[in-house]
C-alpha cells in the first residue's frame, strides 16, 4: 500500500520533471503567438510616449493603461512561458500565499501615502526640490531672460 | 527505483518502523525549491516597486525621463530583447524534451547572448547618466534639488578647482619648456590650457554675478530667476516629448565636457536612488541567470536535462516579468 504511494508519487514527479505538462503538449506555434503578443503590448505601452497618445494632459490615463498593459504580459509569461495555466493544483499552493504576502506588503505602504501631508519642516524646506510651475519650463525661461543683464 | 526503496527499507528493519516519505506537491524538490524561491522575489521586488510608487507620488517634484537622460525607445528595445531570450529559453526545453540537444544548445546560447545584449544597453544607459553627473549619491552625484545660493557657491567652487588645475598644469608645463620659448609656443596643450583658463575665468565672473545679483536682490522672484538662469546656461532642462522646440541638452556641460559643473534636477537625487536601487537589483538578477547559462553551455541538453533547464527557465520568465513593470514605471511615467 504504502510502496504504491510511493511508486505513484515518483511516477507523477517523473512525469512533471520530464514529459511534462501532464500530457497537454504545448506546441511551439502557441508560444510563437505569445511572442507575438507581448511584443504588440510592448508597443502598446510604448505608444504612450508617442505623440500620437491623446491623452498627455491626463497622465492618470496613460499610467492605468500601462498598468493594464503589463498585467496582461505578465499574465501571458506566467501562464504560458511558465506553464502555470498546465500545471496541476499544487501551483495554488505556492502562488495563492505569495500573492496575499505581497499584498499585505503593500497594505503596509499605504500609510506612507494616506499620512502624507503637504506640510514640511522649515529646514527640510530648505533644500527641498522646487516643483516647476504649470507650463514645464516656464520658470526657466523666464529666469534666463533676467539672468543676462546680471551676468554682464 | 522500488528495489532500490526495498534496500533502504531493509538497512533501517532493525526494530524501527518503516516510514514512508512522499512529496507534498507533485512536482521534484528542485522545481519545489525554485517556486518557492521566486515567491519570495515576488515580494521582494513587490516590496521595490511599492516603495518606488510611494516615494514618486509623494515627491514633490520628479524629473522628466529627457532630463536624467532616459531614453525611451532604449527601453523598449530591452524589454524587446527580454521578451526574445524568454521564448529562447522556452525553445531550449522545448528541443531538449524531444532530445534534439544540439537545437537546445543553440536556444540555450541564444538566451545567454540576449542576456548579454541586454546588459550591455544597461551599461550604456548607465553610462549616460554616469557622464552627466547623475550618481545615486555623493562624492560623485552633482545633482542640486533647486538652484539656491547653495548650489551658485557649489559652481563657484568648482570652476576655483579647476582653475587652479589648469594653473598647476600650466605652470608644469611652462617648467619643462624653460629653456626652450620657441618649443613653449608651440605647445598645443598649453595653447588649450589657456583657452579653458579663459572660459573658467568668464565663467567665474559670470557666477560671483549671479551670487551677488541673488544675494541682493530685493525680491525673491529676481533672486530666483538668476539663479535659474545660471542652473540652465549649465543644463537645460528636458522637454515634453511632442515639444519640439529647442535642444534639451545644449548647456555648458554638453559643450564642454571637462567642466563637470553640478547640475540642477528637481526631484534628481530621488529619482537617481529609486532608478539605480530598482535596475540594479534587477541586473544583478540578470547576471545570475547568465552564470547559470554560462555553466550549463558546456552540459548535455537531453531529456535527462529537462528539469534543470525548465527551473532555470522559470526564474529567466521571472526576470523578464520584473522588467515588464519596470519598464513602464521608470521609462514611461
């Protein structure tokens, strides 16, 4: 009974290590298709910093997009390139807890965001990055033009 | 492998109970291991990336990727590149599974030159950041928050290092040609010297105006503005991707690149420790996968080799899956 467990443990193991897959062969023109896919989604994304984007005035719009992006190729290696989506159950025992720890992980984060303030410490003000005014450039520009005459 | 059991069962018969172990998961102790391991690279690099949402969403300003010298289409040749060396990998176990080693060492060096190609473009963008005095952090970053009196007396105090430089070099020089004016004349490094002495000089007026202008100055916003337009005959900042007016790198350390004068960049100090901390550990990774394939090109590539090549595999996929985060959270937002 108990050498029947073990031999049938093994043959599994045997199984996975070398035909794989449990018997679904995954050809080769599937991750031709992959490819091909992550390689469109890579210009998706890419696509955000053409000027062809229409939405530069909106960041939030182009970050969600990229987000969604790459949670797609991410999803597309995983279950292909990794062979999850043929694996049998146990792939949930090692994904599922990774996957809550990381979470709380950045649970953690959140009070970093929620607790900020725009108040600061006079001395942390002192050497603080200024943040350029609306119209990127704008303070520049207009520095360079009062900045000559006081050069010469 | 059950008359082999049966030997083992019979070496510990001597009044102990035969215990039977089997694995709790059906898969080997090596694919075991790698899951496990790459559950916690998930969170490790979770833990990254969270971190670098945090602290870029919370800055108070952060730098266009044009002026830390970002280039985008750069990035997106290495994610590329990535992308290739996974489906190689793929193929690589793919042929060994069906034992044509030879089509699986030609996949398997595939990947380790996608790897290589990989972190050379890596260098080169480090490289970039490198010549213009982007550093994570001193003595070599020259990177100033805002233009303040701070970083005017930081500009004085490097053109005064480099003047007495050229001084010393100068007089050097002069020394070795002391019997021979005709030869001292004809020096060309000494013609160069002096050209750079000139410009160290006009800029060092040029600077002690802007101090003083700053300091004097009745109101904050005349202060500022010379200060500003001292930061941006040095480095202009970058510019929005549909602009295309101006050159955004056309300062006095383009032009020149010995001055090495410190730059301003809002938000620059920041972005350089989240870009450099975040790239870097995922290179690190990269060159652990390479060690792996370096040590696996002189190995036979059968069945018997499967396992092995898919766990390696499996942390190569990993790898690339880090970069496709990365790649648009320091590239593209």
């Amino acid at each position: 009974m108990t050498h029947h467990g073990h031999q049938h443990a093994h043959g599994s193991m045997h199984d996975d290590a070398h035909a794989g897959d449990h018997g679904h062969d995954v050809g080769i023109s599937k991750y031709i298709y992959v490819f091909l896919a992550l390689c469109v989604l890579t210009g998706a994304s890419f696509f955000t910093y053409s000027s062809l984007w229409p939405f530069h005035s909106q960041p939030a719009i182009g970050w969600t997009f990229m987000m969604a992006v790459s949670c797609t190729k991410a999803m597309l290696v995983i279950l292909f390139f990794m062979h999850v989506k043929y694996e049998a159950n146990w792939k949930y025992v090692l994904t599922i807890p990774a996957a809550f720890m990381s979470l709380f992980l950045l649970l953690a984060l959140v009070p970093d965001i929620g607790m900020r303030s725009r108040w600061t410490a006079e001395e942390r003000q002192q050497f603080m990055a200024e943040p350029r005014d609306a119209g990127h450039g704008e303070i520049v520009k207009h520095g360079e033009e009062h900045a000559e005459p006081a050069a010469h | 492998m059950a008359t082999a059991h049966a030997t083992a069962h019979d070496d510990h018969a001597h009044g102990h109970v035969g215990l039977e172990y089997h694995p709790g998961l059906p898969i080997s102790n090596g694919k075991l291991i790698v899951w496990l391991f790459l559950s916690t690279e998930i969170m490790f690099f979770a833990g990254l990336i969270g971190t670098y949402i945090v602290l870029r969403f919370g800055a108070p300003t952060w730098p266009l990727p044009h002026e830390v010298h970002l280039s985008e289409p750069i990035g997106a040749f290495n994610t590329f590149v990535l992308i290739c060396s996974s489906v190689s990998v793929v193929l690589c176990m793919e042929s060994a599974k069906k034992n044509n080693t030879s089509a699986a060492k030609g996949w398997l060096l595939t990947t380790f030159v996608l790897g290589c190609v990989f972190l050379g473009v890596k260098m080169y963008e480090y490289n970039a950041k490198f010549s213009h005095g982007i550093y994570p952090a001193l003595p070599h970053s020259r990177i100033y928050e805002k233009a303040d009196l701070n970083y005017a007396s930081a500009v004085r105090l490097r053109l005064e290092a480099l003047r007495s430089g050229l001084d010393a070099e100068s007089a050097a020089i002069k020394e070795r040609y002391a019997e021979d004016p005709a030869g001292l004349e004809q020096n060309a490094d000494l013609a160069e010297i002096n050209e750079r002495l000139a410009l160290v000089s006009k800029l060092t007026a040029d600077a002690q105006a802007v101090e003083t202008t700053a300091a004097t100055a009745n109101n904050v916003t005349a202060s500022r503005a010379a200060l500003n337009g001292l930061a941006n005959k040095i480095m202009p900042l970058g510019h929005h991707p549909g602009d295309e007016s101006g050159d955004a790198h056309h300062g006095l350390n383009d032009e020149h690149h010995w001055l090495k004068l410190p730059i301003v960049i809002p938000g620059g100090n920041m972005w350089a420790s989240t870009y450099f901390l975040l790239t870097g550990f995922h290179a690190i990774h990269v060159i652990v996968g390479l060690i792996v394939f370096a040590m696996m090109i002189p190995m036979t590539l059968g069945v018997m080799a499967t396992g092995f090549i898919e766990n390696i595999g499996l942390y190569w996929h990993f790898v690339d899956l880090v970069w496709i985060f990365l790649f648009p959270l320091l590239y593209l937002f």
